[in-house]
C-alpha cells in the first residue's frame, strides 16, 4: 500500500463525534482525531487554556469518555471481582477511583466508579478503551446476578475546572456546591439541564464533572459558558488536557499505565486493596510484586531546561540505560520541561539519572507530584 493509499483509507474512516462538534466549531476549536473522535485540541492557544484553569476556569468536553451501568443484586460482588479497589466502602452518591487489571497485574484500564444506589453503578472508562474494557467485563461476569450495559451513547460528559469553578456554577443549581465533598456526587440541574454532577478531575485544581442526557450537551455547555465568561473561564481542548494532567502528576493510560505497567509501580497501591474481603483479577500477582517489590518505578521528574523529554526517550544511569519516558511536556506554569519515566527500582539508589535525547545529556530531578496547582501559588 503506498503512501497515498494510506492517507486516503485514513480519510474514508468516519471520525466520531461528541453532541458538542458544532459548539466547538462555532467557538474556532482546532480539530484533531483523537482514538477515532473529531475532538478540539485547542481554541485560542494551550498556553492560555492552560493558565486559565489554574487561574480561573476551563471547561472540557470529555463526552467521548465511555460509559458503562452495571446493575442488580450482585453487582457489587462482580464489581469487587473485576477491580482492584473496595466497592464495598462505597456508600451511595460517591465515586472511587479505580483499576482494572489482567491476571498478571497489568492494567485493562483505569477508572471511575459511580455508585448510584445499593445495586446500581456507573462506570467511567477511557475513551480509548470502551471497546476492551466492555469486553472485558463481559466476559467475567459469568453467573454474577447483575446486567452489563454500555450506555455511552446516552450520556454527555462536561468537566468545569479551576478555582473559579463553584462560583461559576452556584448561580446555574439548585444544588449546595460547598457541600459537595471531594469524589461526592448528586443528581440536580445545572442551567436547566438534568445531571449528574461529581466533585472529580483530572486536572489537580477544585473542579466537577458533570453526566447530562446527549440532548441537553449544548444547553449545558452554553449556560457555563455565559455564566463563567465574566469570571475568565475559557473553553478547553486535549493539548491543554493533557499537560494540565502531567503538572498535575495524573497517570494516563498508554503511558503510566498499561498492560505491562502495574498499580504497584504506577504508584498506585492506595486504590490496590489487597486485604478486602473478596478475591480479585491480579490479586495474586500485585500480592507477588509487594512481597518481592517493584521491579520498576514509575517517578516524575523536571529538567530545569525547557527541551521536552517525548515519550521513549532512554533514561541512563551513567552509561547504562536503565528506563524509557513515558510522558513529557513544558510545564506552562513552571516554564521548563516535566515529565514521567519507568526506571529500574536499582537505578534509584545508584546516583543521578539523566535522559539522552539524541547525544545530549539531560539531568533528571525527581519529584514527588504534584508539579504545581494554584493553591501552590496562592501560598508562595
């Protein structure tokens, strides 16, 4: 197949689309194929998105995101059987970070459960992986008493971050914002549109999401916006999503996570309850690596220089290579380069570990995350 040929079968396959394409068009996003979505990746600029969540507020389409509703006497039973964390901690109107992993302790996916009453949740996966991960769930629920159904179509999915954010919603909800506590959730109306509104995000700033019916998207989106405008909240794409997670020191599926990445070396044995009551896929394995210890690390590091490590770059101590990159960006608020790298857990007692990006040697200065947030920069 040549060249052409290529460019041409990737332009007759159909991108997806969120309820929101034409708002974005009308507000001059840039588009991107994201996963096989027509998504914007920026509107006026990342930098200033950027900035503007941590100063103010940003607001993200993440309605490609895929959702799932698992439901019945024994849902929570399966739930405990498929994820690494302890859904039966989970009283109603909560959410709980969670992972999903194969037998031998990689990650299917990572994500959010929503409990929605005694035998109902709602799980929030990665876009990227809807497909898998639902096949996945089929395939183990078994003669667990419970329904599995994707019901991504049905739902827009709306993120408002930023320190401006409950003031930029207060006015549009019946709903006591202030009340809501971190991973809480409630049903309400938000600028006249029915949602279910969390206290979550993936940015590290105070912020919520919010699951409206596909019909109400762009009477929601447009509320929030007016309603933020005079408040300097400004629309948001994947370019800014991205290095705003990274700053953050949020993991990302592909590259802190994967089927070859454990919890356990993500950094993310919090959401790992290995003593709940229940056995679970990888238990054994995550059980192994914790007795024996990580063979590699995922850490977080800056540069002090604003030349961005990309994922893959070789990571060496001394000589020798000891660990790739997985994720590199500028940080916009500290205005030099950040980044992730899987490293051998030895390497980290050896001495100072520097990336080779093309024959130049960069120090690498390990951090414990998060880079910035803004109420970093209200105590400096």
């Amino acid at each position: 197949m040549t060249a052409s040929d290529q460019s041409n079968q990737k332009q007759d396959v159909e991108l997806k689309r969120t309820p929101l394409h034409a708002f974005h068009g009308e507000h001059g996003a840039r588009f991107v194929n994201f996963e096989g979505w027509e998504m914007p990746v920026q509107y006026r600029g990342i930098l200033e998105e950027h900035r503007a969540v941590r100063e103010a507020a940003g607001m993200f389409d993440v309605s490609h995101m895929g959702e799932f509703m698992v439901a019945g006497p024994q849902a929570e039973a399966f739930l405990n059987f498929v994820l690494t964390n302890d859904i039966s901690r989970m009283e109603e109107e909560r959410a709980q970070y969670n992972l999903m992993c194969y037998p031998n302790g990689g990650v299917v996916d990572d994500l959010i459960v929503y409990r929605r009453s005694a035998e109902a949740f709602l799980l929030c996966v990665n876009a990227s992986n809807t497909a898998k991960d639902f096949e996945w769930l089929e395939g183990h629920v078994g003669d667990f008493d419970c329904t599995l159904q994707d019901i991504s179509d049905h739902y827009a999915l709306i993120a408002l971050q930023g320190p401006e954010s409950e003031a930029i919603l207060n006015p549009l909800t019946r709903a006591i914002l202030e009340r809501l506590k971190l991973f809480a959730t409630e049903e309400t109306s938000v600028a006249g549109c029915d949602v279910i509104i969390s206290r979550t995000g993936y940015t590290g700033e105070p912020g919520f999401e919010m699951f409206t019916p596909s019909p109400n998207a762009d009477r929601l989106a447009r509320g929030i916006l007016e309603a933020g405008e005079s408040r300097g909240l400004r629309l948001v794409g994947l370019g800014a999503r991205d290095s705003l997670r990274l700053e953050a020191g949020y993991p990302l599926y592909g590259h802190e996570l994967s089927e070859t990445i454990s919890p356990l070396q993500a950094g993310l044995g919090w959401a790992v309850k290995l003593k709940k009551k229940t056995d679970f896929i990888g238990k054994e394995a995550l059980e192994r690596e914790k007795t024996e210890g990580v063979p590699r690390k995922v850490v977080h590091f800056r540069t002090g220089a604003r030349r961005i490590l990309r994922q893959d770059t070789p990571v060496l101590n001394g000589e020798r290579e000891v660990g790739r990159v997985l994720s590199g960006t500028l940080s916009p608020m500290l205005n030099e380069a950040i980044g992730t790298a899987l490293v051998e857990t030895g390497a980290l007692k050896e001495g100072t570990l520097h990336a080779d990006l093309r024959g130049r040697s960069f120090p690498l200065q390990l951090v414990k995350p998060p880079f910035y947030t803004s109420q970093q920069k209200n105590h400096e």
